[in-house]
C-alpha cells in the first residue's frame, strides 16, 4: 500500500495487479494509473493539469479533482464518490457512480459510458452518446444531452435540463426547473411539478409529460407533445406553430394562441381555451363528472367535432356578447347553431351523440355568450332554448317564465318607461305557456 504520495510533474504512479493507494495528490503534469486488476485508490486528489486514469478492474474511491484537473474513467474501470471541479471523463465501458459535480465542474460521458446518481451543483454533465441515470440537477447545474440516454433525472429550483438530439425518459422537474427539448431531442414520460417548466422547441418531441398543479408545459413553434396529461392547476401553452395531440385535462387547462394547433383534447374537468386563430382538429371529448369548460376567443368557431357534452360542461364564446334576443337551434347533422347580434356560430357536435336541449347563458364576469345544457345553474342571466323547437326569441321565455316563477297579484310585463320589468294587477296574460324546462337566474 502506498499512502499519501506527491506525484510532481513527469512523475507516475502505477496502482497495478491488485494494489492500493491511499491518500494520493496527483499536481501539474503528474499521472496516477490504477488497474490491471482489482486495484484501489482511495481519496486521492487531482490538482490542475494533474491526471488520474482508471482501468481493467480499477477503482477510484472519493477522489478530488480541483479545477483543471481531470480524472478519466476508461474500459472496465469505476470512479465512485468523486467530487469534481475540473473534469471527470467517462469512456466506452467505464462506470462513475455518485459523482457531485460542482461550481465549474463538468462530467463527460460519452459513447459506452454510465453515470449513475450523479449531482450537478453548479456542474454540468455532457452526454455524447453515453448513459445517464438519476441525475440531480440543483441551482447552477445542467445537464446536456446531446445523444444518448438520460433517465430519472431530478431537475430542482435553477436547474435545467436540455435535450438537444438525445433522449431523456423519466424526468422530474420540481418548482423552478427547467427542461428544455431542441432540435432532434425526444422527452418522454416527463412530470412537471409546481412552477417548473418544460419547453418544447422547434424540432423537439414530448410524449406522454404529466403536468401537475403550476407547472408548464410549453410548445413552441415547430414543437410537437402528444399524450400529455394536465392535472390539478397545470398547464400546458401552445404557441404559434406548435402542435400537440391527445392532451387530456384532468381539472388542468390548455392555452392555444393564434396558429397553434391541438388535435383530440379531452377535457375531464378542466378547461381549454382556444384564443384567437387557434386551431382545433379532430375531437374535443368532454369526459369529466365536474364540468368542463371550453372558451372561445373570436368569431371563428373549431373545426374539431365536440363530443361527450354533459350536465355541467359550458362553452364559453368569449369574444361574442350575449343578446337577449339570441338563440340556439341544433341543425342535421348535431351542428348546434348560435345566434347572437345578428352573426351566427356553427359549433359542431357528435353526430352520433344524443344530445340535450341547450342554454344560452350571460357570463357574470364580462358579459359573454356561454352554452350550457338547458337548466344548468349559472350565476349569470340564463335563457333555455329548446333546439328542437327552431329556435325561440329569449326574450319571450324570459317574460313566460317570470309571470308564472313570481308570487305577484299578476304577471310581469314589460314597463311602459324604460323597457323594465314590472309587476301589474291582472288576470294571467292570455297565450303565455311555461316552455319546457324553462328556467332564469338573476
């Protein structure tokens, strides 16, 4: 055993054949080499410009490798425990395990090499076609994926993670963290937790991320995420040229600005809104037992065939005021048709679907057009309108309805100043049915 050797420049020391080193400082222009069997260094240090090569059955046991120097994990050799400033490399064949890689410090892992339980403060890990499993990145640290394979990795608060052509399958990102999927990268399985993000950019893939209660998912123009669950205050944003297929929002929500696109969403309690220029193909599915919700922002309505609308869900035409004298009759085919202000809305339905009467309701907050099915409780003004029946004049349910709802001496008629509402002494006005399931809220 040798302990507590200086190794100066020029000079070398060969741990071999079952040997042990114990306590080694490797400075500038030194080589430590440890292999050939099952040979131990134990707590050695790398100075800057100082080398340590690891091989053949070798181990390294919490070694130090100080800014600029470098320790090399090749064929068959393992570094474990080792703390690094400088660089640790990891070859075809080579194993380093619980790495803490910090401020300046970076781990290289290329083709053929593994890095397990490593933990990036401040630290970088580069993967050039190796593997790494259960990284953590905390505040500073990242970890680059450029081929290869990162799985279960824990990004926290100022980490960030990016996948440039590799990929990265079981990533955690906490509150604060970041991943980031480029150009040729593929994610998968990713959970994105309170105030952490994921961005998907141009060229870049997501598949099957979970989206927890304030957490991002964000796919930007030229992205593509498929199978994303939004869950509990989640949400996933599609931008401009982004594209995102079979989200489904459990009590989470989906913005698509102008020239997004989103095909299949499934909403189950949750909400998805569809700004401007959004676009909206193949199904919207509501699925849920709580009340989904869709808004619309502008005059032109999704192309994608709404099905599964129950008690509960709403369809929010944000940009349309709602008009009393407005109405709502579904035509051939399941396409309901809104009329409001003269313009009318063609929303199209499940054919195969049967379907309820629907409603349309003022929101309470800005005065907007929302459907619901007819008899839905709302906090706002709601008009029932039978779809079957053609399509009735709201106002005229709305005076029915209140001359046979109010315990008055007669029914309520409009006022004479003001188009009010007033009650006057009469006998029940003549031709006034109570229309089916009629209902108003104040």
């Amino acid at each position: 055993m040798a302990i507590a050797t200086v190794v100066g420049s020029g000079g070398k020391q060969c741990v071999l054949y079952g040997g042990t080193a114990n306590g080694t400082s490797v400075n500038d222009g030194g080589l430590m080499q440890v292999g050939l069997g099952v040979s131990i260094a134990i707590g050695s240090t790398v100075n800057s410009g100082g080398l340590v090569e690891v091989f053949w059955e070798g181990v390294l046991r919490g070694s130090f490798v100080a800014s600029g120097g470098r320790e090399d994990v090749k064929i068959e050799g393992v570094a474990s425990g080792s703390v690094v400033y400088g660089e640790q490399d990891i070859e075809d064949g080579g194993v380093a395990s619980a790495t803490t890689v910090s401020s300046g410090g970076r781990q290289e892992v290329f083709s053929g090499g593994t890095a397990i339980g490593a933990t990036l403060s401040q630290g970088a890990q580069h993967l050039s076609g190796g593997t790494a499993s259960s990284t953590i990145v905390n505040s500073g640290g990242r970890e680059q994926v450029f081929t290869g394979l990162a799985s279960a990795t824990l990004v926290n608060s100022g980490g960030e993670q990016d996948v440039f052509g590799g990929v990265a399958i079981g990533t955690t990102i906490n509150g604060g963290g970041l991943a980031q999927i480029a150009s040729g990268g593929y994610g998968s399985d990713t959970t994105v937790n309170g105030d952490g993000l994921e961005q998907v950019a141009s060229g870049g893939t997501a598949s099957g991320t979970v989206v927890g209660s304030g957490g991002h998912e964000e796919i930007q123009a030229g992205g593509v995420a498929s199978a994303t669950l939004v869950r509990f205050g989640g949400e996933q944003d599609v931008d401009s040229g982004g594209f995102t297929s079979d989200t489904e929002l459990y009590f989470g929500r989906e913005v698509v600005s102008s020239g997004g696109i989103v095909v299949n969403v499934k909403i189950e309690s949750g909400e998805l809104d569809l700004r401007v220029g959004a676009i909206a193909g193949g199904s919207i599915d509501f699925k849920g037992r709580n009340g989904g919700a869709m808004v619309i922002d502008g005059a032109s309505m999704p192309a994608a065939v709404i099905s599964g609308f129950a008690p509960g869900d709403s369809i929010d035409l944000s940009s349309v005021k709602w008009d009393p004298r407005g109405t709502v009759q579904m035509l051939a085919g399941n396409v309901l048709r809104v009329v409001e202000n003269g313009a009318s809305y063609l929303l199209n339905f499940d054919p195969h679907q049967k379907l309820p009467d629907f409603q349309l309701t003022a929101n309470p907050t800005d005065g907007s057009t929302v459907i619901t099915e007819a008899g839905a409780s709302s906090k706002g003004i709601a008009v029932v309108i039978n779809p079957k029946a053609g399509g009735m004049p709201s106002t005229d349910l709305l005076t029915q309805h209140m001359a046979t709802s109010f315990a008055s001496p007669g029914p309520v008629t409009t006022d004479a100043v003001g188009g009010g509402l007033a009650n006057h002494p009469a006998d029940a006005a003549s031709g006034l049915a109570l229309p089916r399931a009629s209902h108003v809220w104040m």
